[in-house]
C-alpha cells in the first residue's frame, strides 16, 4: 500500500515511521519535506485540517507533523536542526 499524498513511500506492516518534526503551516512544511527529499530521504505530511480550505491556524489545527522511516530519523533530525538554526 502507498500513502495517498506520497506515491513514493511504501507503507507496510514493517514500516516503522517516526515523527522527526512539526510545523505550523504548509509552506514550512513542504520547504522541509523538499530538504528531506533532496537528501534521499522520503516522508510523510500529517495534519488535522486541509490548509487549502482551512487557512488558519487555532489551537494546533494548523499543525503538520513530518514522519520518516526510523532508519533515516537520525539524518533527517540533523538536516533539519542545522537548516533551521541558519
């Protein structure tokens, strides 16, 4: 079975997702997704409310939270810290 938003990432009985980060808005979320990507790693956006139709953010609604296979945890943690630090 895949994930609907991303073709790429196989999810299986094995699969063992971790969350790596959160954010609180789409673009954040897609500037790291895309940081992830560019480094081979792939993930997974969650969020509780579709940001094209909800485009506010009360009381965590707009939270989006970035999940990667726990094999690419570690490397995924330290792209992100040092991109946002800068």
């Amino acid at each position: 079975m895949t994930d609907k938003d991303n073709n790429d990432i196989k999810i299986t009985p094995e699969s063992r997702l971790k969350l790596v980060h959160k954010v609180w808005g789409p673009v954040e979320a897609q500037v790291i997704k895309s940081l992830l990507e560019s480094h081979g790693i792939s993930c997974i956006l969650k969020g509780l409310v579709v940001q094209s139709v909800h485009t506010f953010s009360v009381d965590g609604l707009g939270e989006t939270k970035i999940f990667v296979d726990e094999t690419d945890y570690n490397l995924a943690q330290k792209l992100i810290e040092s991109n946002l630090s800068k």
